[in-house]
C-alpha cells in the first residue's frame, strides 16, 4: 500500500489524468495525540468534525464506519455567495493505520496520506500519562476512553493548483510553493482541534 499511496504523492510530469498538474508543492507534519489509533484514525475520517473546525466550510460524506475506498467527500466554503468545493476521492482506508485521499476539485489538487502509529506512554512526576511530544495536541488532556494509549498521526500533502496549466504551468508552481507553509500551518491546527475536540464538538 505505501508504494501505491507514494506514487500517488508523486508528481505527475507527464499530466495524465482527468485531475492531474503538473507540478505541485508539498508538506508534512506529526502531532501526538492521547488516543488509541483507531479512536485517532475515526476522528480524522469524521467529515463533521472537519466541518466544525474549519470556518466558513460544511464538509458532507460518508460516517467513518462506512468510508470505503472510492467513497466522495466535499468541503464547502463559502462566504456570501462566494465560495468553492473541495472534493475528494478515497485512495485507502485502513482503520487505525491509513487514510489516504485525492483531491479531485477544479480549485484545489493533490493528495493527503495520513498515517496512525500506536505510541509507549510516559508517566511524569504526577503520575499523569502524556504524549511524548505533543505537536500542538494539549499534553495534559485525559485520554477520551479514560486509558493510556497514546498516537503518532503523520499527516503528508501535496499541494496543486489543477486550473494553472499549460503556459501558467510555472504560476501554478509558484503559488502552490507559496501557499505550502500557511497550509501546513493551518491543516496542522485544524487537525490538532479535530483529534481534541477543541473549538468544535467533541
């Protein structure tokens, strides 16, 4: 499956494809949560809670129990009239292990890899369990389901701009490059609140 998902991640030079371009940026981040995976794994599939911790944006697709290989996700957002669909295909879906969706949309190409890995827990002076480094994720929350399991969720993208081809092939590229580090800050904080359930429901 990494093989698969890798090439995925990869650039297609040669833009085949209905949604391919031709180049594009990319980004990782790790955060550790104080989750078990396959708690981790259902909450970063949980469409709702996406749409909770992204403003001005409705996310619409399948429960996690039901997401399949094939299955469509839509990210709306809109201010006003104005607004855009983000759409995307799974690509894999292995409960508490990989997440892997396409993005499919006119706006906003590329591809997301996530990847759940169980973690040993520490113990500090007080005898709370913590992560080992929280990445954003509040050290201190008690554990969901009251236990001591604790995760890694490594989160890899590509960034695309799908209408940029051809002779703005390079503008593509630039703005894609350009937009990779706000991304990543702001996926990572999005991602962070959807594992916590800070500043949406829980």
């Amino acid at each position: 499956m990494r093989g698969r998902t890798d090439a995925l991640l990869r650039d297609r030079d040669d833009g085949s494809g209905p949604h391919a371009c031709f180049l594009k940026a990319a980004f990782t981040f790790t955060l550790e949560c104080d989750l078990p995976a396959p708690e981790a794994w259902s909450r970063v599939a949980d469409s709702e809670r996406h749409g909770v911790a992204v403003p001005f944006t409705n996310v619409s697709g399948p429960k996690p129990e039901n997401l399949r290989v094939g299955s469509r996700l839509v990210a709306r957002t809109a201010l006003g009239p104005c607004g855009f669909d983000d759409v995307m295909i799974v690509r894999a879906a292995e409960p508490g292990r990989l997440l892997v969706f396409e993005k499919v949309g006119r706006v906003i190409g590329g591809v997301v890899d996530v990847r759940f890995t169980p973690l040993p827990a520490l113990t500090d002076a007080r005898g709370m369990t913590r992560p080992i480094s929280t990445g954003g994720v509040r050290p201190d929350a008690p554990s969901a389901d009251g236990g001591n399991e604790l995760t890694r969720v490594e989160w890899r993208q590509t960034i695309a701009v799908p209408w940029l081809r051809g002779p703005l092939t390079p503008l593509g590229t630039f703005a894609a490059t350009l937009a990779s580090p706000l991304a990543r800050r702001g996926y990572e904080r999005v991602v962070a609140r959807v594992l916590t359930g800070v500043g949406g429901g829980a």
